[in-house]
C-alpha cells in the first residue's frame, strides 16, 4: 500500500480523487492502491528545555545558556494531533512506500519530516512537488515524484531554522526578563522579531528627534505653466549619486551638470530673488523631448502582493497571506509562499490556455488570442526561479469567492495578464526658462500608446461582476500632464510667487513599508533590480513576515495607528535595553538569513550555522549578565492594550495607593519629577545623555547613539 501524506483534510481530498480514492476512513481515505491521510499543520514541535533538563524548568540565570546536546521532537499535546498521528503512524508502519504531498516548501518539509521521524517509517519516500492544485498539476506532479533524499538540504535548512529560533528565543527570553523585566513580564527575544520591531523604534525616534526646517520655494507662471526654481543639489545628493551609478549603472542619470541656485532657507532671500525677476520677461531656453518605454509591472512575489494588497485594502500582511492561501486551496491561483517575481521557461507554453481560462476578462485576454504571447526575460528567467515561480491565476474559474478574495486573486489576475501586453510608449517634454539668469524647469508626460496600462485604465467600465477597481486612487500619480508647445526663444511677462514650505520627519512604518523594510534589512529601495540583490540578506521568510508582525502586536510591543505602525512604550524600552547587534540588528540578522538560504542550497553546512549560533548566544549570555548598570523595563503594557487585532477595554479605575498586579510589592512607587524638572537631568536609561524637549515628547540627548528613553507630555 502506498500512503501519500498532505498537510490538510482539503488538499488530501483533492489527492484522493486525482489517484481514484474514495472511501473514506477514520482519519484517511483508501482505494486504488493509495491511502491519503493528512496534518493539521504542525504535529510536532521541538522539546521544552525541562524535556532534556528537569532543573532547565525553573527560569534561572544561573541555567543559562541552555544548550541540549542533542535536539528532540514531541507529539504537541491536542487530543485531536495524538488521536490523527496514532492513524498516520499506523499505516506508516505497514506501507509500502510514502508519498511527502506536504506544501512544496521549507515549513512545509519540516512538518512532514518530523511526523515521518515519530512515527518510525522506514520504507522508501517519495516527494510531491506542485505549484497548484488543479487536477492537471496534481497529475503531472504524481508522473514526476522525485526522491526524498534530493530535499535533504530543504529540509537541514529548515531544521537549523527551527533550531535555531529555539536556542535564541528561549536563552535571551529569560535571560531578558530576568535581568530586567523585574519580575512583572515576559520580555520577548526573537531571531527576526525583535530587529523588526528594533527598526519601527528607530524609525520612531527619528520622527519624534526630527525638527522641522522652513524652507520656500521660488516658481512662475508663465502661459499657465508653472514653472519651479532650478535647485542646486548639494555635496551630499551629488555623492549619492554617484553611489547610485557605481550600483546600479543602468539606471544612472545623465550627468546635467550643478545649475540653479542654492536652497532659500530666508524669507528675505527669496523676497528678493522674486523683486529681481517680477519685471523681466521669461524666456525659454531650451525645449527637450524625449520618448520612452514602460514595461509592465513584475508578478507578485508574496511580499509584493502584501505591500500591494496593504496599500489598496489596507489588509495586514497576515490576512493577505491567509486570503492568496484560500485562494491556492479553491486551486485558482499558484503555490503563494514564494518571493520570486519570474516565470520559468516550462511555464510559458501553458499561458495561452490559463488566459483562455479567465473567462471573466475576457475583454482583456481576447485580444492576446490567436497570437504568439509575448515572452519577455523580465517575466520568464530560469535563473531566477528556484523551488517556485511567481503567484499566477491557474485558469480555474473564480468560484465561490469571498469579496476579499475576488479583489486579491483580480490583482494576481491582471498583473499576469499584463506582462503579455506591450509596454507602454510615452513622451516627456522638459521646458527650462529663465529670468534675470535665474533659471526654471516644468516637465510634461504624455501617453503614446497605453500598451499594457489599459488592464488598469479607467473608466471602470470593462471591470468583471462582483470586482471592485483597486487601481483607482494609485492611478492617479501616473495621469498625464502634457504641456503647451513652447519654442526656444520664445518670451513674455509672467508671474512670479513664493511658497512656504517645510522639511517634513519620516513616515511611520505601515505594514506595505515594514515588510519591504524586512526584505532589504532595513535598507529603503524603490529600485527592482537592487530589491533582488537585497533579497538574499533580508531578515525572516515571506511566509513568516506576517506572523512575525502579528507576535509583536501579541506581544503588545507595537499597536496601529490608522495604517501606521507605533511602538508601545514597552516595545520602546526593550530595544533601548538591548546592546547586542546582533540581537537588534536588521543587517546582521541578515546575514544569518542568507546562511540559512545557503544551506538550502547546499553551500553551507547546517552543523557550522547551528555551533556559531550556539557560540553567539554563549558570548550575549556572558555580555547581559555582566551588566552591572541596573537597567530595567519600568513600563507594564496592560493585556487590553489598545492594538490593530484587539479592541480598547476600559479599565477600571485603580484606587489610590494600590499598587499594579504582579508588580513587586517591595519596590515603592518612584517619584516622578515635573515637566520643567526633566530638561538637563540625566538620562535615566542610559546615564550617559541628559533630558531634551522634542515635539510629542521628552527623550535623551544619546537618541542618535542608540538611546530610546522617551517620556510622552
């Protein structure tokens, strides 16, 4: 008998009735020569420490490091896990060979791994791997089984991973909460949470330390067009493009030389610039235009579909996740735990017949029938496809759909579609003008053939039934602006005005810029090509990003304003308390990410990651316990703290004198100086800076060496 194992009832269904099972048993279905049987998910975890150590269950800084010789596995303690597990263990034990059908990926791997391992199965294994679950992928998969032991790196990789996060979560939380959670909470150390929520504090304190700078900026109006000063770039912007260059050389600017005039910080400057040139004419001085070509945008990555999906829908990145998720069980899009945006070549001969299968645009997809599809190598590259390709409808009609779902799966369906069109043609037109020597720029944009732009043109007329348009508000950034047409030479009175203008602080991280954030490790990057260079050094996996999000508002260390992200002032105050980098660290949390993904690929060893893992938390172990500053976390969040999953809870009112549950009964209550009392007083967190005033809140003078006392008025 062969027993083919999925990770969940729905996706062992549709197994069985590729393979022709169909009676149903007590945890299985048999029939064909086949018996299918399914996880929940996880069934098994790694053990506790007090599993390896009895005396490892009493949090104690004398225990610490925590270090097994040896990792184990455990059954998770459901009655439902033990009574499905004693099934697959059952017919594991009298197979005659296995099929792994769990999600072609590395969690995926793991979980059916370790089931096999405690279960005991000792006959051959054979490997399902498919990037949809249509009836036609399933069966072509089942033609081409592959042999466990080719997965084995997937599988060190994700073993290491798991181990990993295991040996740093448990030593740095207690090791954390103990030195200076004062006995009132858990202060929470992650591998990838606590550098995600170490870059929204960063992020904060720069907003809440950012001071405004006033500005003006000098235009005119000339046959109405407004035309702005010609800025000269500073030292600073000027090395920032040559960087670029050096980066990224294909998208370097032309060299235009440093003209215009300097930044007006004075009124009285710019007053005067506007007095010089009121009464003399305007004349144009050189009139360029120049064509050029969009491509369509990239299929979606996971990541990308959260950004796009947070910045339309303002879902989270853990409900797009859940949502594309759905969307792959209904079998109407591909595998979606993916962070590539290409296509492999195999792929591009089934694309007629999955557009064919769209039904519900066809106004879109008749025009691409009958004729050979465009294959471009920003769509269809091997090289940058590995385990999977890009998420792509499959040609199933869209069924059944929640309304969150049809505007997900029309986002998918349209990028794809997209990439078959031509690229959009357009003509920019750069007027610079001058008065009194002082020279003005106004830049036009017009649409010569729309080419792929018409799948998300308006008006919103060609829309399939049930879909609402997402493009509507993005779209209006890339309207035309055409200009009047203007001669060299010509000239003629205009208006000249000055406008007021300031420097504005950073934006708070939403979660569409947190998660490009985590890709890059931090590093802000609008270009695609320099965002895939950076892939490989970013901090947690698509499929974790949007659960490690979700842990920090559990954790109550960030909650949601609106769309944006705030740390709490615990979240705040544990990432001050943090001094190893590599705790905190987007970068260096990279790298131990790429590690991980080169073990995958069979150019690390998984016993070297694991023992620099090991020596790392040794040294941050030694590193807090001789901390003699007397640090601690002085802020308690209160489990109803307001958040983006939870409601507000009213509390009720303490009364006087009666001190905080779980508070130290010992500890009397501090003396909290006055406002005025504040300024110029050492820092209390990190002794070395005193008490400045910002905007919102009183902080530390330190703030840009790391320090992120903060005390709101």
């Amino acid at each position: 008998m062969i027993v083919c194992i999925a990770e969940k009832p729905s996706v062992a269904r549709d197994i069985a009735d590729v393979l022709g099972a169909k009676t149903k048993k007590d945890g299985y279905i048999e029939g064909n020569g086949y018996q299918v049987t399914w996880t929940f998910g996880h069934l098994c975890t790694l053990k506790e420490p007090h599993e390896y150590t009895p005396s490892w269950k009493a949090w104690s800084l004398s225990s610490l490091p925590m270090i097994p010789p040896r990792f184990g596995i455990k059954l998770i303690s459901d009655p439902g896990i033990e009574k499905q597990f004693r099934i697959i263990e059952g017919l594991m034990q009298n197979a005659d060979e296995i099929i792994n059908c769990g999600d072609a990926g590395q969690e995926g791997e793991l979980i059916q791994r370790w089931v096999m391992q405690k279960a005991g199965a000792h006959c051959p294994v054979k490997r399902l791997w498919i990037s949809s679950l249509t009836e036609e992928a399933i069966r072509e998969g089942f033609s081409k089984l592959k042999d466990q032991k080719e997965f084995q790196p997937l599988y060190e990789a994700g073993l290491s991973r798991a181990i990993g996060d295991w040996v740093l979560g448990m030593n740095a939380t207690r090791l954390y909460t103990l030195k200076y959670g004062q006995n009132r909470q858990i202060l929470s150390i992650g591998r990838v949470q606590t550098p995600t929520l170490a870059l929204i504090v960063k992020r904060q304190q720069e907003i809440e330390n950012f001071t405004p700078q006033q500005y003006w900026v000098l235009a005119t109006l000339y046959r109405e067009t407004t035309f702005s000063a010609i800025i000269r770039k500073s030292d600073e912007e000027l090395a920032q493009e040559e960087s670029d260059a050096k980066e990224n050389p294909k998208k370097a600017k032309k060299a235009e030389g440093n003209r215009g005039i300097p930044p007006i910080t004075d009124l009285a400057t710019g007053q005067a610039l506007m007095e010089r040139i009121k009464n003399v004419p305007f004349t144009v001085t050189e009139v360029a235009k120049k064509q050029g070509t969009e491509a369509p945008p990239r299929l979606f990555d996971l990541t990308s579909l959260q950004v796009e999906c947070n910045k339309k829908f303002a879902y989270s990145a853990d409900e797009t996740l859940k949502l594309i998720q759905s969307l792959y069980e209904k079998k109407v899009t591909t595998y979606p735990r993916v962070d590539t945006t290409f296509l492999s070549d195999d792929i591009y001969p089934k694309c007629p017949n999955i557009l064919a299968g769209l039904t519900p645009y066809t106004v879109f997809t008749a025009p691409l029938a009958g004729q050979k599809l465009i294959k471009s190598k920003k769509v269809f590259d091997n090289s940058k496809v590995t385990d999977h390709h890009a998420i792509i409808p499959t040609g199933q009609p869209p069924v059944n759909l929640t309304e969150m779902e049809k505007r997900v799966f029309d986002l998918v369906t349209r990028r794809f579609i997209a990439v078959f069109y031509p690229d959009c043609k357009f003509a920019t037109t750069t007027v610079i003008g001058e008065a009194d020597s002082i020279e003005f720029k106004a830049t036009g944009k017009q649409i010569l053939d729309p080419g792929w732009r018409v799948i998300f043109a308006k008006p919103q007329t060609n829309l399939p039934e049930g879909m609402t348009d997402p493009d509507a508000e993005a779209r209006e950034n890339d309207e035309e602006h055409s200009l009047p047409a203007f001669v060299k030479g010509e000239s003629g009175p205009h208006l000249p005005k000055l406008d007021e203008k300031w420097t504005q602080p950073p934006r708070p991280y939403t979660e569409a810029t947190l998660l490009r954030a985590m890709e890059t490790a931090g590093k802000l990057v609008d270009n695609d090509e320099l965002r895939d260079a950076l892939k490989e050094n970013g901090i947690g996996r698509p499929s974790t990003r949007a659960a490690i999000i979700e842990t920090l508002f559990k954790r109550h260390y960030i909650r949601k304003e609106r769309k944006n992200l705030i740390a709490t002032p615990t979240g705040i105050e544990l990432v001050g308390l943090i001094r190893e980098e590599l705790l905190k660290s987007a970068e260096l949390t990279g790298i131990w990410e790429k590690k991980l993904r080169e073990i995958e690929k069979k150019s690390y060893d998984a016993t070297t990651f694991l023992n620099e893992l090991k020596q790392m938390v040794s040294e941050i172990v030694h590193s807090v316990l001789s901390d003699n500053t007397n640090r601690r976390v002085t802020t308690i969040e209160e489990t109803a703290t307001k958040t983006a999953t939870t409601s507000t809870v009213k509390q009720p009112k303490k009364k006087a004198g009666t001190s905080r549950k779980n508070a130290s009964p010992a500890t009397p209550a501090p003396t909290i100086p006055s406002d005025n009392e504040l300024v110029g007083k050492s820092c209390p967190l990190c002794g070395k800076g005193t008490i400045i005033k910002g905007k919102t809140a009183y902080g530390c003078s330190e703030w840009k060496n790391g320090c992120t006392y903060r005390k709101p008025f």
